[in-house]
C-alpha cells in the first residue's frame, strides 16, 4: 500500500529532494532599477546632485548593472555638485574607448579643476553628432566656459552658449540650473588682487545707488570672498541689500542671490536669510527656482530640513497662489517622498499633474506617484501611474512638442516598469492576470523600442517576457521562445534561462508537460557547444535537469547513463553548488535503480549518498525516498524504521525536511493500525508541531492538525479531537480550507451530543451545519456533506418534517439540481448526495410520503449515483416497476 493520500496536494511538491534551481543572477530587478534611477534623475532635476550621486553609486555597484552607462550619470551627478575631482576618480574607471559623452563630463570636471588646457583637448576629441540628445545642453555649456576662459574673453560668445544651454533643458527647473550653474562658472572668473580691491570700492562708493554701482558691489563682494575675506564679503552685502529698492528688481534678486551663493546656508545663516527672501518675495521665477534649488541643496540636515519644509508649506498655502507653486509642491513632495510620507508626497504629485495642466513637471510628479507606490509594494498602482507617464510623454510627443532630452530612454524605462510592475502584482497576488499584462508589457516594449534598449538590457526583458508568459498559463510559452530564439540580441544565459523556467514549468503539466520540457531540454543540449558567454552553472542546471526529466518520462535507464556523465563532466563550478548538483543526481540514480527492480544497487547508492554527501538535502531526502520505497510495498514495518534515524538523530533536528519525515511517520503508523501505532502516530503529530523546523511551514502544520483530530477521533478521544480542530479554527481563520477543519469540529460535537445531557454539542454542530451549508464560499463538497449531516441531527432529534425540509430544498434542491455546472469527477458530493436522497426516502417512508419517498430514490436511478441497489431495491418495495440495471 502507497502512502499517497496523507499529504495534502500542496505539500507533496515540498517532499521532492531539493532541485538545483537556476536561480537568476545577482542582476538589479528591472523595475527596481527604473525607479532608482528615476528617484536619481529627479533628484538631480531638483537641484539635489548629491543625493542623486549616492543613488547612482548604489546602481551601479549591483552585480549585473550597465555599469559604464552609470558611471556617466553619477559623473554628471558629481559635477553639478561641484565635486569635480570625484567625477574625475569615476571616469578614470571607465575602459577605452571612450566616447564623445565620456570626453565631454571630462572636460567639464577639467573646467571645474581649473584644468584649462586639458578641457580644450577634451572639446576636442568630442564629435558633436555623437553626443546623445540629453548631452547637448551640457555640450553648450562647455562650450561657454571655455570661451569665458579663453586669453581674450567674448562675453556675447559666451551669453549665446549659454542661452542654447538654457533653451535646450528639459524643464523650468533644468533651465534654472543652467543659469545659475553659469552664473557661478563667472563668480569663480572674476579672481582679483588685493591691489585692485580699493579701486573697486571707491568705484562702488562713487557709483552707488546706480546699476554701475550695484555691478561694482557684486565684484566687491566676489573679490572679498575669492580673496579668503567671506565674512567681510557677507556684512557687506548684508549691509547694502536693505539700501536696494523693490523697483531694481532685476538688483534685488541677484544681489541676494549672491548672498545665498557665498554665505553661510546652515539654519539663521545669512545665506539662507537671503535665499529665503528671494524665493518668497523675488521678482523673476527663473531666479526664485534657482534659490529654490540652492536651498533644497542645503537642507540635508534636519533643522535645516524642517526650516525647508516650513518656508515651502507656507509659500504653498500662500494667497494668492505663489508664482512658482508648481515647483514648490513639487519639492515638497519629493521631501515628503525621502521621509517616506508617502500620503504627502502622493498628494503634492496629485495636485502637480492636476492643477498645472501645461507644466513639463506632470511627467515627474507621476514618478513621485510611481516611486511612492512602488516602495508600498503596490504595484498595480505603480503600474497604473507608470503608464501615465508613458501616456503623457506620447501626448507631448503627438502635440508636436520639443521631445525633453532623454525622452527616449525615459520612454522605455516606463514601459519597463510597468511591466515589472504588472509581474511583481502577480508575484504578490498570484493573479494570472497581472501576469498577462506584464506579458504583454515586456512584448510592446521589445516591439517598439527596440532602437532605445541598450543592448545588455534586450535579452534579459526576452527572458522576463518569456517568463511572465509562462505564468500567466497561456501555453504560449514555448511558442514565443522559439520566436525570439533566432534573435543575436537574445543572449545565450538568457535564453538557457528561460528554457529551464519553461522545463520547470512544464514538469507540473502532467506526463505531456514532462514530455514537452524533455523534448526542448534535449534539443537544447543537442545544440551546437555554447561559447563562453554561457556560465558553466547553468549548463551543470541543464544536464541535471536532463537527467530528472528522463526519469519523469519513464526511461530510468537513460537517466542513470545521463546522470554519471554529469557527474563525470569536469564542471568548473562553485563547489557549493557542484556538490548540490552531484547529492541530487546521485539520489536520482537511486530513484531510478528502485524503478528498474535493482533494490541492491539503490541500497547501495544510497549508503554512498550519505558517506560522501552527508548532511546535504540530498542525503536527508534519501531517507524519505527509502522509506517510500518499502512503503509502496507494505512493507510499513521497515518503512518506519527507515525514517528514525532521520526523525530521531539531533544532529538532523532543524532540517526543514525533519517536519515532513515525521508526518510521514506519523501516517506510516496509523496506517498499521493499532491503538499503539495511533498512539504514536498522534505523538509523532505533537514532535512535528514542537519542531523547530517546522516555523513558517503552516500549510504542513495545518495538514498534520487536521490528520491528528482524525487520528484521535479513531481512538474515540473526542474531547482532543475537538480541541484540535478548535485550535485550527481559531489560528488560521482565513484560510480557505478551514471550513473542512469547521466540518470535522462539526462532527466531533455530533459524535459527543448523544451522551451531552447539556446538549451543548448539539447545539453547537447544530450551528456550524447551517453556517456551512449556507456559506456560499465553502466549496461544494463541504456544503453538500454539513447539509447531509445537519438533516440527519435533526432526525435524530425526531424533527423529521425539518430534516426532510433540509434535505430535499437546502441540498437536493439548491445544492444540486439548480447547478448548472456538471459535478466533477473525483468530488465526494455525489456520495452524499445518494445518501441523502436514499435518507430523504427513507425518511418520506416513515412519514407515510410514499410518492415522495420513490421520487428521492428515482433520482438516485436517474442520476447513476451511488446506493443505485439500495434504491432500486426500496422502489421495488414500494411496488414500483423498475427497469434492470444498464437497461
């Protein structure tokens, strides 16, 4: 006798030996990746360099990562935070050749070190047409540094680059960085000697009130500064800026800006005093965007922070609306984000993309609504707000707008993402639907952006692709992955990849799935040598893989024959993962030794498993394949005593295989009988649920609960057996199989009310047959079998009118003949609901209801459900004419 049946479904998969999965390389989640870059990116665009510089860093330095790719962005990063001798650390890294956007951050951090010369050989080697579109502003810029720095300055040259850089950001706020990015590149021009101090204060003092003069204090203040007198260079300005009137505002703002550019910005600080005041009372946004940045720079600290946030809350809630309020809640925001006040940052987005219908930020405001989902886990909104964004760049695009730089590859990042998004729901979920999405996500990101994937990024979405398709449960899977197959951009490990996902998959589809993924495993390996592109792990996967299927497709033969060629292939593997493959394959050969009769050699390949590979998986599961083998031949005996040493060794006692050992010990002896083997059964039940092995393995724990209350109920303990199944039902209330564990506490009180004088039992199976019997989310075996044993109390408490009422309107009636659907093969209704209708007959019969009683046993005849002699032979008595069975 097997011993099938003890196990729920669920939980028979966990007693296979451990497979050597092809566990996915250490690369960064796509998904996760986009929203990191897109948190970077905005951080950059709101003047936070720094910030956006750790982010990068952190992508970059994850295995698998488009590493040069980063390191560009991080470079940008540093140099808008003036940290150019960095920047010049991380280009050093990057490989030759190098390329017109890896020459133009050079020569930008060679400007910033004051490395004229070098930058110019740096402008240079760039070819302008080479540059990606995003670069072209940075290009410009460069441009007019060097023409500010050359021997005889051009300031109109200058201005002119600098204006295309201007013209060609992407938002109010990118243009604001230009410009103040300029305005400093001349503050750091602008050297002077201490000789040439007192004319320019005798120039100020001649001139002042006037715009000369409002110009020669600005080179005072600049002069002082530059010349190591900073605080001599603040009380000047701080001293000059109340004698400017509202009516210079162009003064006004730049004055004060200067201010915020050299003085002190921590909390009080008279920079952060001017700044302040700029953004709350300038006159020009694009400067008002400009202090508002330096300010967001400045307050990483948290007093500096709350100080931030409280000018912007202000501001925000100001009337009339504040000029660049958009921008203002679009900061806040993104600080409510890094706080993870995800109400507050979600809200500020919200308003962003709904009251500002023209602003460029809508499509950043949708990335605070997508990060903020995202870090919540939820990723069906992610996906929802993703494909916003994807939306509203191809508006722009349509309208016939200038294409913000970088628009492309932000274009396929969101198509990414939403499609992450999508399979992430439909890891969290289990809805195949989320899974048919993603599918069809990654399918129209690979269909219509493939120009704009870089090429390292194209065969891993291949892979996701395939993978997302596989679980949705299409069937389609295969078919794809022969389509793409032939494609050079789908790289050897992603596609190997992606043939063991289907293999694996195909294993559960029943004996056709197993003949499908032995079929493509062995065309795989038939195929031609793989290059070195292919990792050696994941070849040593395939050829184990190879060598389970051709067990599962019933050739044992060819499997042994295919697992000593693994075991002889010379593997340059990790050695953890080389002796995973080797145990499993060897527990393999013996699995096939038993299926061919070769008992001795298993035997004997099962001892060397555990010399050799002792306290892998492997040699633990070998106890349990042993076991099984004596079991399928009754020989339970032995079955038992192979599991012991297992069961009963300390040195096995928190392997997580130990739980489902003594499960299967307790099933072994039950299965004998006995009042001592239930007695051990029932105690090997208690060491499995005391098992510290056992944590977190609720579904065995449930399992093993549910075979207890049988165990004991067969040793006529009912008070224990109810307290079990009480147990189960307080403890896993949401389970949906607890109805069954409501059932057998339903009967346990039924089988104690007849000797409850109380007749609290009765009443309480009484109750829980009804709430089954009405619950429309209990399945219908459950609802069927309460309803059944609901009528048969109530007979039994002489209420035959009310149980004759039960069974043939609340089972008969409304759980069967008004069920359209077919019942399915294999489901235990059909049991009872012959029982009841022979019942109901009966019963009919006792209350005199003769026609009744041969309408229920008719049915029975009609419906070819079980009792069909006990009801021809009751019709037969009531004097009816009945046709031979089969006629």
């Amino acid at each position: 006798m097997a011993l099938a049946g003890g196990l729920p479904a669920q939980d028979a998969g966990a007693l296979n030996p451990p497979t050597p999965l092809a566990a996915r390389s250490a690369a960064p989640s796509p998904g996760s990746t986009t929203v990191q870059l897109a948190a970077a990116q905005r951080a950059q665009d709101l003047g936070l360099p720094l910030l956006a510089a750790d982010l990068y860093r952190q992508a970059r330095d994850v295995p698998g990562a488009e590493r040069e790719t980063l390191t560009l962005a991080l470079a940008t990063a540093l140099l808008d935070g003036g940290k150019a001798d960095e920047a010049e650390k991380a280009l050093a890294e990057m490989p030759e050749p190098h390329g017109a956007a890896w020459h133009l951050r050079a020569g930008l951090a060679a400007v910033q070190l004051r490395k004229i010369d070098a930058a110019r050989a740096e402008l240079a080697a760039i070819t302008e047409n080479e540059l990606p579109e995003a670069d072209y502003p940075w290009y410009w810029f460069f441009e007019g540094e060097l023409v500010d720095f050359a021997p005889v300055r051009e300031m109109a040259r200058a201005n002119d680059f600098y204006t295309r850089a201007e013209k060609g950001a992407r938002t109010e706020l990118e243009r604001a960085r230009f410009q103040l990015a300029a305005e400093r590149a001349r503050l750091r021009l602008k050297e002077t000697k201490e000789a040439d101090l007192t004319t320019i204060q005798n120039n100020y003092r001649q001139f002042q009130g006037t715009v000369v003069g409002y110009n020669f204090a600005e080179t005072n203040a600049v002069a002082l500064d530059a010349l190591g007198r900073n605080k001599e260079a603040v009380t000047f300005l701080q001293g000059m800026l109340p004698s400017i009137p509202r009516q210079e505002r162009e003064w006004w703002d730049r004055m004060r800006l200067v201010l915020g550019l050299i003085g002190d910005k921590a909390r009080g600080g008279p920079g952060r005093v001017a700044l302040n005041q700029l953004v709350e009372s300038g006159h020009d946004p694009l400067r008002q965007r400009q202090a508002l940045e330096i300010l967001a720079t400045a307050s990483t600290a948290e007093a500096e922070r709350k100080q931030f946030r409280d000018l912007l809350n202000r501001l925000i809630g100001a009337k009339p609306d504040h000029p660049i309020k958009e921008a203002l809640l679009f900061y806040r925001g993104h600080l409510a984000l890094l706080e993870k006040d995800f109400l507050q940052a979600e809200e500020d987005a919200k308003v962003v993309h709904e009251q500002f219908p023209r602003s460029p930020l809508r499509v950043h405001a949708l990335g605070i609504q997508t990060q903020s989902a995202w870090e919540q886990r939820r990723f069906r909104l992610a996906a929802d707000f993703a494909q916003k964004a994807l939306a509203e760049l191809s508006r722009g695009a349509a309208a016939g707008a200038a294409p913000p730089a970088g628009s492309a590859g932000a274009r396929v990042d969101l198509g990414v993402l939403v499609a992450e998004a999508r399979f992430r729901a439909g890891l969290a979920v289990g809805d195949a639907t989320d899974f048919r999405q993603a599918a069809d996500a990654y399918a129209a990101v690979l269909r219509e952006r493939p120009a704009e994937l870089a090429p390292a990024k194209i065969g891993a979405l291949m892979f996701q692709r395939v993978l997302a398709e596989i679980k949705a449960g299409s069937g389609e899977a295969g078919k794809i992955l022969d389509q793409l197959a032939p494609n050079p951009a789908f790289d050897l490990e992603n596609r190997w990849q992606a043939e063991w996902s289907l293999a694996r998959a195909s294993q559960l589809q029943g004996e056709a799935g197993r003949k499908e993924a032995y079929a493509r495993v062995n065309a795989l390996l038939r195929g031609p040598p793989a290059d070195g592109a292919l990792k050696p792990e994941l070849r040593a996967r395939m050829a184990w893989l190879q060598a389970r299927l051709a067990f599962e497709n019933n050739e044992p033969d060819h499997a042994i024959q295919l697992v000593e060629a693994l075991l002889a292939a010379p593997f340059e593997i990790p050695a953890g993962l080389k002796m995973e493959i080797a145990s499993t394959a060897v527990l393999l050969k013996a699995q096939a030794q038993f299926a061919l009769g070769r008992e001795v050699d298993a035997l004997k390949t099962l001892t060397q498993l555990r010399q050799d590979y002792k306290k892998t998986d492997a040699a633990v599961s070998s106890f349990l394949i042993e076991s099984e083998h004596y079991a399928t031949q009754d020989k339970i005996d032995i079955a038992r005593n192979r599991l012991i040493p297992l069961t009963d060794d300390p040195e096995y006692r928190n392997h997580e295989v130990v739980p489902y050992a003594l499960f299967r010990l307790a099933l072994l002896s039950e299965q004998l009988g006995r009042e001592e083997n239930l007695i051990e059964a029932n105690k090997r039940i208690e060491d499995l649920i005391e098992s510290p092995a056992s944590a977190g393995q609720s579904d065995l724990i449930f399992a093993a609960r549910m075979k207890q209350g049988d165990i004991l109920r067969k040793r006529n303990d009912f008070p224990a057996a109810q307290r079990v199944y009480e147990d189960l039902v307080n403890k896993y209330p949401r389970r949906p199989d607890v109805v069954i564990a409501q059932l057998e506490l339903a009967k346990t009180n039924n089988a104690q009310s007849s000797t409850d004088a109380s007749g609290a039992h009765t009443a309480t199976a009484e109750h829980l047959f009804e709430q089954l019997r009405d619950r429309v989310d209990a399945p219908p075996d459950v609802r069927v079998e309460a309803g059944y044993n609901l009528g048969k109390l109530l007979e039994r408490r002489g209420k035959l009118a009310e149980a004759a009422k039960v069974w043939w309107n609340d089972v008969i009636v409304d759980l069967w003949r008004k069920d359209a659907k077919p019942i399915e093969n294999g489901a235990k209704r059909i049991y009872w609901l012959a029982r009841t209708l022979v019942e109901l007959g009966d019963l009919q019969q006792k209350l005199a209801r003769f026609d009744e009683a041969a309408k229920a046993y008719q049915l029975v005849l009609d419906a070819r459900l079980p009792y069909e002699a006990v009801a021809r032979a009751r019709l037969e008595q009531l004097g009816a004419v009945v046709p031979k069975s089969g006629q």
